[in-house]
C-alpha cells in the first residue's frame, strides 16, 4: 500500500497518551483486537507500555489505509498517526481518531497467530511461552515483577547497603552437593552453578559493612512443586556486626516497602490478574513471631505428623500460616536441617536439642517461605568442625576460613527468592508465571 504523505510529529507511548490530549502523534505497537463497524473500524493496539483503542474513519483515511486497517490480522504490526482524546468509556481512558498508519508487518491469515481468545492447555502456552508474554495477564505479572526488582533495590540502596555481584562459577557448594549442577571448566575442571552467593557476600560485607547481590541461582533439585524453579533470582543481604534479630528488622522492613510499592504503583496489573488487594494490605508489620519449638506444637494440633527435629514441608508451610494474615517468623530451627554455617543457639536448655540461629519468614495464602536466613558462624575452630560434620572438604572452603582468622565478627544475612515473591504478590497459582522464560524439571525451551 501507498502511506499516506507524513509530517513529522511526536511518537508517544500509550501510558502517556494523557499529557497530549488534543495533539497529533504517533504510536508503534501490535494488534490486540479489532472491531469493524461499516465505514468505521477500531484497531485495539498495545505497544507494551498500555492498550489504546484507535478510531479509524472511512471518509478522514484515504482508500488504502483505511482498507489494511480494516483487514489487519491479530499481532500484526503497525504504526498510527492521529489525534489523542480523552473518552471515559474507552481502555485506559483515552482514544485515537487516525489520521495516518504505516503497516509494518501484517500477519498473513493462512499462519494466523496461535494463541487466540479460546483456551488452550498449559503444556501449549508454554510451548509458546515467547508469544503468551504479551497475554494481559502475563504481562501484568512481569510488570509486577518489574516493580518487586526496583523496590528490591531501591530500598537497599537507600539504607546504606553496597551491591556487590558474586560469581555465577563456584568451586566448592554453598549448601551441600546433591543439589548442584556441574560444569566442565576449562583444563577438565569441575567447577558448579551456583546456588547461592552467600559466601562470597559474606567476603563482601566484611570489606564494605552492608552487601547485597542481586542474581541469578541454580538448584537442581528434582522437584515438580508449583513453588520450584531450577533457576531462579534471588536477592541476599549481608551484614557485619549483625545478628539473627537484624535479620528479622532488615526482612521485615524490605518485605513491606516492597508491598507499598506493588500497592501505589500496579494497580492496574494487580486488577488484570484479579489479585484481592486486601490480602496485601493486610501485610504490614510486625509480623507474627514464633520458634520452631512452638510452630511443630501448632502443627500437631492441626493435625499434621511432623516431628521435631524434621523440616517443613510445603503442606506444613501452607497449615502454619491459614489462619493468619501476614508472614511468620519461625526461628531456632534443628541445628540439623540447616547448613553448615549456621550459628548454633548458646542459650539452649540442655537436652532439648541443638537449634540454629536462623529463620524462615513463611507466607500466607499458601506461597510458604519467602525469605530465609540467619547468623552465621563467626568462630574459626566451630566453622571447622562443621565443616566435618557436613563431610565438606575444609581445603575448598580455605579463602572462606580467612574471614574468620583476619578480623571476624558476628554477621549475618538472609535469601529472598524474587519468583516466590512475585508469584504471592500476584496471586499466581504457579511460580512458572512469574519469570519469562521458566527452567523446571522439564522445560527447558523456549
């Protein structure tokens, strides 16, 4: 087709077509829908930022344009030059009455697009994961996600933490290797994805005070769950000078700033996925407290079959918390379930038990633990022993020892998985939802 003669105007995003009411501009996106009505029709176009329902009249467009806009297919790429009006009945509020477009690219009719408003099965949406991103749903739930990311990092960086990134390649395990995955190094050397920075932030936080890195992790645990990634994000602070009771403050502080934030500026993606915002609102602190002494009490009583001395499961996580309206802090768990540098509890009864100086913050509505952590060990002879305890090889750890024999301190920090966050803050069933392009057991591609 011929394009209509054009003068050079503004091009805009749709999420700010409300500072140019009453100019003509230009926005560039895809076909979300279309209606057709006569000598009138409506191209609906995202561009990624917002939908906008354009009005196209026969009489104002020359033949050509009017016609490929009429006959547009769904995800067909396009670029519309008009007019922006405010109109309370339309999407987001604002309309364009066309008075050019440019087709890009149309999508031809005999291959049309696949994903269409039927239902389709979660194997194929996955398949094609690479398309269903741009579903409303999908792409509220990133952009959410994009929210949870800079609330993460804003409030960090506004409380005197220093990001230092940690490496991807590890030589030794951070938590035991039966969850790694291995990697052929250059010269034949084994070396591992990580699965958590957490070591090396503890180097960092001795060097700058308050750490935190920000990044991709890896576990390749066989598990099938809907809250289980084999890779995932995770955010993990440390501190010097720090103890188990800072740990509760920093998580519980980051947990609600990062809740306001969702709250103030995703509204509109949280109405998309059909989120019930009281849940979230209820989230502020402080948040309920308990150790794990009582939390295994309080499962018995509900009917669970835990003992002491075992960990939870994703059902004890779920029945810990469904009477309850914002996270739990359970802490002092079996020094047993937990890694190696966990500090132990001094202050223990004899005979009931050795319990760490950690906690797990544990979600409501089901979404289980979203941040764990705790102290860790300060004292060079103890990090030792556990170490054999753990039937760890003390030679792979030996730069990690040197933060115990040049200046140690009481220090500590904890993990937050973003997925896991995300996935609870949207109300998502399934954590595959809430990343672009989710690694399980058996997705891999696209």
């Amino acid at each position: 087709m011929s394009e209509t003669p054009r003068i050079s105007i503004a091009r805009i995003s749709i999420a700010n077509a409300g500072k140019h009411v009453g100019e003509s501009v230009e926005i560039a996106g895809w076909l979300y829908n279309l209606r057709r009505s006569g000598k009138i029709c409506f191209p609906q176009m995202r561009d990624g930022s917002g939908i906008m329902q354009c009005v196209a009249v026969k009489s104002a467009l020359d033949e050509a344009t009017f016609e490929a806009l009429k006959e547009l297919t769904q995800e067909s790429s396009f670029i519309v030059r008009g007019k922006i009006r405010a109109e309370a009945r339309a999407h987001g509020g604002y309309e364009m009455d066309v008075e050019s477009a440019t087709i890009v690219q149309r999508v031809p009719e005999d291959k049309p697009y696949p994903i269409t408003p039927k239902e389709h099965g979660v194997d194929f949406l996955m398949d094609h994961r690479h398309l269903w991103l741009r579903s409303r749903r999908q792409h509220a739930a990133i952009g959410v996600r994009h929210e949870i990311i800079k609330g993460i990092r804003d409030y960090f960086d506004s409380h005197g933490f220093v990001l230092v990134d940690t490496p991807i390649f590890t030589p030794a395990a951070c938590e035991g290797t039966s969850t790694l995955f291995e990697v052929d190094y250059f010269e034949d050397e084994k070396l591992f994805l990580t699965q958590s920075g957490q070591l090396y932030g503890e180097a960092t936080a001795m060097a700058f005070g308050k750490t935190y890195n920000f990044g991709p992790v890896f576990r390749a645990e066989k598990s099938k769950t809907r809250r289980h990634l084999t890779e995932f994000w995770m955010v993990e602070p440390e501190m010097a000078y720090a103890d188990l009771e800072d740990v509760k403050r920093v998580g519980e502080e980051l947990i609600c700033f990062v809740v306001a934030r969702v709250l103030e500026n995703r509204k509109e993606e949280l109405k998309t996925l059909e989120r019930d915002v009281t849940k979230l609102e209820a989230i502020k602190a402080p948040f309920h407290r308990m150790s794990y002494d009582d939390a295994v009490v309080k499962l018995q009583a509900k009917g669970s079959e835990i003992k002491w001395g075992t960990d939870f499961g994703n059902t004890d996580e779920t029945l810990l918390t469904d009477d309850l309206d914002r996270p739990v802090m359970v802490d002092r768990y079996p020094a047993s379930v937990k890694a190696f540098y966990f500090q132990p509890a001094t202050d223990r009864p004899s005979g009931m038990g050795d319990v760490a100086m950690g906690v797990d913050f544990i979600a409501p509505e089901g979404y289980g633990e979203v941040i764990g952590g705790g102290q860790r060990i300060h004292d060079l002879d103890l990090l030792l022993r556990r170490l054999q305890e753990h039937n760890l090889p003390p030679e792979a750890f030996d730069w990690y020892l040197d933060l115990r024999r040049y200046g140690s301190v009481p220090h500590a920090g904890f993990g937050m998985g973003v997925e896991r966050f995300v996935a609870w803050m949207c109300g998502l069933e399934h954590i595959r939802e809430t990343i672009a392009f989710p690694r399980m057991l058996y997705r891999t591609r696209p």
